[in-house]
C-alpha cells in the first residue's frame, strides 16, 4: 500500500479490499496508513508492560510455583528499599507469567523437570525391520509377593524388538537384578524357543538406559562375542527408548494393578487400605501369571502402530532374514571367568572352596581346566580345557547334586570299567599265538587267521577284479584227446546231381 501511495496509485478501492482481507474497517486500515507514513510503523506499538526477570523466575522456584508468594515477596523487597521500583499488581504478575513462560517451564519451576518434560515434543524414529533394533530394561513390580515366606516386590528383565513390538525374552527376579538376570534374559530372546519362539535370532543393535551401569556393562560384555553393538543412552532420557518403557506402562496398567497387594491401588481416609490382608501370591504363581500376559502380548494384543496385527503376525510377516545362534555357543553364553587355572582332581573340580562334578570328569584327573560361570549362579559351571581352550562339559555342585547326578557319575565310571575290561580281554586273544597242524617233522607255523573285516576287503577286492584278465592259457600246453572224445567231422561236398537238385 505504501508503495501504492508513493506512486499516486493508491484508491478508496485499496484500501477496502485489504480491509475486507483482515477482517477489519477501512477506518482502522487508513490509519495504518498514516502511521506507515508519519514514522515508518508497520507494527502496533507495545505499552510498556511488566516482564518476568531472573529474579523473578528464582522466587518461582523458591515457592513452588506460587505467585501470590511471589508478589509478597517483591512487596517486601520494595519496602525495603525506597529507590526500587514500585512492585507490580498481583494480576500484572499473573498475566506476566502467563505470558512469558511457557506451560513446561511453569510446569518446571512448580514440579521438577518431569513435569517441564511432560510438555515437550518429541518426534518418531524411522520404521525398521524385525530384530533390527532391540531395547531392554528392568522393570521394578508394584506387587508383593511371597517369597519362601516374606513379602518381596520383584523385578522383571526384559527386551522387545522395537519394528513389531514383540517382547522376545523375559527373566524374573525376587530381589533387585543383578547381573545374572541379564544373561538369563538374553538368552532366552536369542534361542527362539518356546515360550517366545519364534521370535528371537541375533539383532542388529540394542539399546539400554545407561542410568542402569550394570545393565549396560552385562549387555555389552554378553553381546560382544557376537558383534552385536549396545547403545548406552543417557541416564534419565526414557523418550530416547519409548518402545520399552510403553511396554512398562503397560504392563502395570493392563496387567499389574489388578493382581492383589498391588501397592498403587486406591488407600481409604488416612491410607489404609481396602484390605491391608489380602492374601499374597506366591512367587511362582506371579512368575506363571506374568508369562501368561506376556503370550498374550505376543500373540492376541494388536497395538495401534502394527495396523491390526499381533506381534507375532507382525514378525512373522517380516520377511528379514534371521541370524540364529547354534546351541553349543549358547551354552558358553556371558559366562564369567575368574582367570584361575583348576586341577581336576579326584574329587571333581573344586572352585570357590567347592567341588563340582561331571560324569565326564571320570578318567580326566590331572588335566589342567579353567571355569566358567553365571554371575551369582553356584549350582553350576562350565569347563573348559586350558591347552585347547576345548569346551569340556558342564558340572554340578557335588554338595547339592541329586541322586539322579550321582548315579550318572557311577554309571559313567562303571561304564569306563567295562570298557578297559573289554579292551584288555581282546589284547589277551591277541596274545595267543596259534599254529598249523603238522605232518612230518617241521617247525611250527603261525595260523594267522583272517579278520572279518580283512577278509570283507579281500571278498570286496576280488569280486571288482576281471577274471577273464587273470586266465593264462598258454601256462599248461593241452595234450592229445582221449579216444573216447567224439571228434568233429570235415564238411562233405555235395555232388552235382544235389546241386542241380
């Protein structure tokens, strides 16, 4: 419009049409005009106003977010001090903050960082495939239990493949996880048997909170040996891993919070509970309960970003080619190893002032073996041969074994006994010579009796040999005929009256 009227061009026409674009009067759009044209404003000019200072965003914080408490204290401060400025009224104050603080950051200065977090944005990874990505977390249950008698809340391990949502292992502690539960968890994602088969196999990547240091460090130490790298997110940034920590949501709202002596359900005047007597579910009964919501997580659960689909229809559609990991590297899964060289002595293999045995141990007294073990797992083992490095088999503890144990230990060392009797009996027989039946006066002579697999070879040698090779006519002239042998007669000549014939 100002270049309009720096041209003469500008009209009453204008001037209404711009009007009718705003939505306001050609009144109020002519007088635009002339202050465009007096002092070059194109922007309605702001009144001086109140503003919220650092001062002033400190005593937020100091109250809690309380602005009634502000304003008496800036109240007092100008008392205090003549020359202040005069304080603003309680309304100004108000309609300040609301203006220049944003709901997060008032929602901050009155609650925390979890209530100014509440009310950022955050955007969406990419979709990827099955098994690309997992995330894994631990996950503190607000139910007690009873353990072997005592009311214990317990803790679940788990991870959940982040393209199709399925959760892929699970492991289940009575206590705060150590870095056992890891392990046994991972395991079980990697195996793709039931329960969670067939979801499992290798993935690409997995991503933990690094807040839970030894949860990273497990991960990071187990998946290592399989060139899987482990993402440590920052502490305390739950949004980074949104897959897992909706699955711990979830869980406790669509499954935890009904199961008894749930610990957030509703208190009565004063905090007492409905039924502070409510009987306890026992520890494997809340293990069973948990894998029972876990499969139908898996298989009858259709979350909204799967487009109808199952989990387990959603990974099975996946057509991404799956890395599976073979049982006997499973075996040696994230074992520790203490780096001590052990001696298998008669008594199994003692470690950690305990002996542990094995069936196969029998006959191996001597051999220099090193161990390997789950973290704060005792009953068991693993041993491996120090020259080889050769897996040698696992062992139980020799003072908890079962009598079953025992009798595998018996039965393999009865078993090698019958064996060396066997073989020396055989080396008896070879021992025995025999010889020829004589019938002058001679030497003897060795019988060397074939063996029934040297004589198959020879039978075998013989039938793939050309007899008609081995014929040899000329080795015996032939002599004259009897005369009893019928001897062949020359061809007659027929005479002429037969030829004309």
């Amino acid at each position: 419009m100002l270049d309009l009227d720096e041209r003469g061009e500008l009209t009453s026409a204008h001037v209404r049409l711009v009007a009718q674009a705003l939505g306001k009067s050609e009144r109020t759009v002519w007088r635009w005009l002339a202050a465009a044209r007096e002092d070059r404003r194109f922007a309605r000019m702001e009144a001086s106003h109140f503003t919220v200072t650092a001062e002033v965003r400190r005593l937020l914080a100091l109250w809690g977010g309380n602005a009634s408490r502000v304003h008496a204290e800036l109240v007092q401060q100008a008392a205090k001090d003549p020359g202040a400025p005069a304080p603003p009224s309680l309304s100004t104050l108000h309609r300040a903050i609301r203006r220049d603080l944003t709901r997060g950051k008032r929602a901050g200065l009155k609650n925390g960082e979890a209530a100014r977090r509440a009310h950022d944005v955050f955007g969406q990874r990419p979709a990827t495939h099955r098994n690309a990505v997992w995330e894994g977390d631990h996950k503190h249950v607000p139910v007690e239990v009873d353990v072997e008698g005592e009311l214990a809340t317990p803790w679940v391990t788990w991870f959940i493949d982040c393209a199709t949502k399925a959760i892929t292992g699970v492991a289940v502690t009575a206590h705060a996880p150590s870095r056992d539960a890891v392990p046994a968890s991972l395991r079980i994602s990697i195996t793709r048997t039931e329960p969670f088969g067939p979801v499992g196999g290798l993935p690409g990547q997995i991503r933990v909170d690094r807040g839970k240091e030894f949860l990273c460090r497990a991960v990071t130490a187990a998946m290592g040996a399989f060139a899987v790298p482990v993402t440590d997110l920052p502490s305390y940034s739950p949004h980074l891993k949104g897959t897992i920590e909706a699955l711990n949501d979830a869980v406790e709202e669509m499954f935890l919070v009904s199961l008894p002596r749930y610990t957030g359900r509703q208190k009565l005047t004063g905090g007492r509970l409905a039924d502070p007597d409510a009987p306890a579910l026992t520890y494997e009964a809340f293990v069973g309960l948990l894998l029972d919501w876990v499969a139908w997580w898996n298989t009858r659960h259709h979350p909204d970003a799967l487009n109808g689909k199952t989990p387990l229809e959603a990974w099975q559609a996946d057509a991404t080619p799956l890395t599976d990991v073979p049982a006997e590297q499973l075996a040696t899964f994230a074992l520790e190893d203490d780096g001590r060289t052990y001696t298998i002595s008669s008594s199994g293999v003692r470690s950690r002032r305990r002996d542990y045995l094995a069936p196969w141990m029998n006959g191996r007294t001597g051999t220099k073996v090193s161990v390997r073990h789950l973290p704060h797992h005792d009953d068991n083992i693993e041993v491996f041969d120090v020259t080889t490095g050769h897996h040698l088999g696992p062992a139980f503890l020799a003072a908890a074994a079962s009598r079953e144990q025992i009798r595998s230990v018996q039965a393999a060392r009865t078993t090698a006994a019958r064996r060396l009797k066997a073989d020396l009996k055989a080396a008896e027989k070879l021992r025995r010579r025999r010889f020829e039946a004589s019938t002058t006066a001679a030497p003897p002579r060795p019988l060397a009796s074939p063996t029934s697999a040297q004589a198959e070879k020879e039978l075998g040698a013989a039938a793939q040999t050309d007899r008609r090779a081995l014929a040899r006519p000329d080795f015996i002239p032939h002599g004259p005929a009897p005369e009893t042998w019928a001897r062949p007669r020359p061809p007659r000549t027929p005479t002429p009256d037969e030829d004309r014939n």
